[in-house]
C-alpha cells in the first residue's frame, strides 16, 4: 500500500514567484499557487514547489562548500535544443561540464543545479507511451 498520493518536488529559494515561472516556463507548466512564500507548478506529469527561505544560500555546486543536496534530471530528445532553450529563460551553464555530449548541467535562478540529459530511458518521455 502506498503511504503518498502524491509528490511535489520542493526547492528553496529567495524568490519563489521568479524560481516558480522559470520551471513553469521549463517544464511546460503553470503557476496554480502565488503567495509571498511559495509558488506551486502543476504539469501534466509532476508538481514542483518553490518555497521562500530567510537567508537562502544556493549551492556552490561542484564544490562542497555549500553541498547540493538534489538535482533535477530532465530528459530531452534534442540537447542542444533544450541547452539553448534553458539559457534563454533564465538558466546559467555550469562551467564543469564532465559529460556534455550526454548531459549539459545548468543552474536555475535560485542557483539549484539540475541538468539537461539524453541519457533516460525512453518510455520516461512525455508522447512515448
């Protein structure tokens, strides 16, 4: 029996409503929920929160002195594409990038690393069911 009916990822931040739009623009979503201190993205497949933290420091990623303590995988079909994409709403590149023909690791605008991937089982795209 499943204890859960249902998961929201949830980042910390500064700014929930700028961190909320930019993975709503990411991941093909909408902001449902905008107060002061949490923003909530609904999409077709997953829910994301951003909450509002007092003296947020972001990771310093990939060095430990702040340790990232999750990353996001996104699957993508065209990396390039998605690359350029994620720059263009508001995501910085990492300057590591150990994999980049496979994966492209970015920062969002709260400073999160998550990164862009082919590397994923195709039955986990959106449209390949």
């Amino acid at each position: 029996m499943a204890v859960a009916q249902g998961v929201f990822i949830t980042l910390d931040c500064s700014d929930p409503q700028a961190l909320g739009e930019f993975w709503a623009a990411m991941l093909g979503g909408e902001v449902v929920v905008a107060r002061s201190t949490t923003a909530m993205v609904r999409t077709e497949w997953m829910w994301l929160a951003a909450m509002q933290i007092v003296d947020y420091v972001a990771p310093t990623w990939p060095t430990g002195e702040v340790p990232k303590q999750m990353h996001l995988d996104l699957g993508v079909t065209d990396l390039e594409d998605a690359f350029e994409e994620a720059l263009r709403l508001g995501a910085r590149s990492a300057e590591y990038q150990p994999a980049p023909d496979r994966r492209r690791i970015l920062f969002d605008p709260a400073g999160h690393p998550f990164c862009l991937t082919t590397q994923v089982p195709a039955e986990s795209l959106r449209g390949s069911r």
